[in-house]
C-alpha cells in the first residue's frame, strides 16, 4: 500500500501543497491520500495551492494525466472540483458527445437536490456562457429522455425548498405534455411495470429505478462499466466520483448481493493495473460516512 504521503491531520494545507507540486506527476503516491480527503478538505487544498503557486491546481493535474482522462477532465481532477461545479462540467460533456448522454442527465437531476440544481445551472452558465435547460431543449435530434429532464428541470424550478422524488410531484399535466400531449403517454408514466411501454416508458423507467433504488441503480451501472469490452473509463469515473461521498457504502452493498463479489475486487480483475485503477478502487472502497 502506497504510504500516505499528505499530512491533512494537522491541515498543513501549505506543506500538503509543496508536496504535490514537487511531485513532478508522480501521482502513484498521492492517489490513496487524495482519494480519502472530505470536500472541504479538496476545497482547501485547491485554494492553497492557487494561493501559493498562482495556479489552479486541476491545471496542474491535468498535465499529468498518465491515464485518468475521463473525456476533457481526468477524473482526479474532478473529485477536485466541488460538487456542483463539476456537475456542471459532467453535464456540459454529456451534451457535448456525439450521442447525447442522456442518462448521466437523469441522474444529476434525478439525485440531486432542487437547491443543488440551482447552484448547478449557477454555474453551467458562468462556466460556459449558456442555460443548461435550453441546452437540453434545444438538442437538435428528440428523444424521450429530453422530454423528461425538461420536466425534471421544470419541477425543480417550481419548488423552492428541496422535495425527496420530486418527480411524484410532477402534475398529470406536466406528465402529460412530457408525452407530447398523448393520453397513452400518460398511461405509460402510471404504469410502467406492464412491460407493454414504448420508448417513452423505457425512458421513463430509467427515471424510476433512479429515484426508487439508487444503489442497486448505480450497482448495475458500475458493473456494465466495468465489464463493457470498451471499458467505459468514463462513465465508470464520473460514477465512483459522483457517488463516493453520497451511498458508496450502500452501492458496494447492493453490488455484493447482486453480483457476489466485491466491487473493488471487480475493478481489480477487470481495469488493468496501474494509478488510473489505483484511484478507481480507493474510491470504490471509501467510506461514504467518512465524507
């Protein structure tokens, strides 16, 4: 096991600091101890560190990237950014793909807050200049899952405290229009389970399951990601990020039962060796009460 070479005890964020610039990229070291800081514990490490060198410190990650790229940003680089800001960022690359990525969408504002939403398309718009609810309108190819995060958006900008499963808080009507207007769309977002349901349905139960049972959710993303031929580095980044302080604990547990092996074990077997999965499994195996 890699020797935990930051000292956050003390919060000796300026010698942290002088450590991982005089690393030079050599990451292997500083991946089991950065996996294991709080939030706040990046925050002030990131502000330190421009604080001291004039840089940000995800710059400074990013040109040693040595396998963690996860499409623009690494993921390392990402468990930097705070929360919202790299949902954000998250967001703006599944728009950007030559297939929308719909369903890291839905899961962002599905598991998320409505006052998180907010502070996320805060910042989407002072990162990249645009709205992110017009972004997702005016994606130029339909699809039923657009329908839906419009509506998703919509229920969050109508409640003004946080709602658990606000989409049970859409009206008949909003599901309705989600349906372009169609009584059968209707029938397909109150019974989903039939197993006779369209496009829309499908969609929709992606929604649900999201929202009913995250980590048997996320249990069953993770294991595609891992097990994808292509391997999905990606997807399997942004999710171990995403979720590492929220329900890691209860993922691991429903990817147990579900598969009868160890989440971290899985990424071991499957991710070849070296600090990209190194960081995966530290992630993997953190404790989401220790956020």
């Amino acid at each position: 096991m890699a020797t935990n070479i930051l000292t956050m005890t003390n919060h000796n964020f300026e010698l942290d600091c002088r450590k991982i610039h005089d690393s030079l990229g050599g990451l292997s070291q500083l991946i089991p101890s950065l996996a294991c800081l709080t939030q706040l514990e990046r925050q002030q490490l990131r502000e330190t560190y421009k604080a001291v060198y004039g840089e940000d410190l995800i710059s400074y990650l990013q040109r040693y990237e040595d396998g963690f790229s996860s499409m623009k940003c690494s993921a390392l680089s990402l468990w930097m950014l705070g929360p919202h800001e790299r949902d954000a960022v998250v967001a703006s690359e599944a728009l950007q793909q030559d297939e929308t990525n719909f369903k890291v969408l839905v899961e962002i504002f599905v598991g998320r807050k409505s006052s998180h939403v907010a502070l996320i398309t805060q910042d989407y718009q002072k990162m990249f200049r645009r709205q992110l609810d017009q972004d997702i309108i005016n994606l130029d190819t339909p699809h039923p899952f657009q329908k839906i995060l419009v509506a998703l958006a919509a229920s969050h900008k109508a409640h003004q405290a946080d709602v658990s499963q606000h989409i049970s808080k859409c009206d008949a009507r909003r599901l309705y229009e989600t349906g372009e207007g169609s009584s059968g769309a209707v029938d397909e977002a109150v019974s989903i389970k039939g197993g006779n349901y369209g496009q829309f349905g499908k969609a929709l139960m992606v929604v649900v399951k999201c929202i009913c049972n995250p980590a048997h959710y996320y249990a069953k993303e993770l294991y595609t990601s891992i097990k994808r031929e292509t391997r999905d580095k990606g997807n399997l980044a942004r999710a171990l990020v995403s979720r590492a302080e929220i329900d890691m604990d209860e993922i691991r547990r429903a990817f147990k039962e579900k598969y009868e092996k160890e989440l971290g074990d899985v990424i071991r077997e499957c991710i070849p060796s070296g600090d990209y999965r190194d960081f995966l499994v530290a992630l993997a195996t953190r404790s989401s009460a220790s956020s």
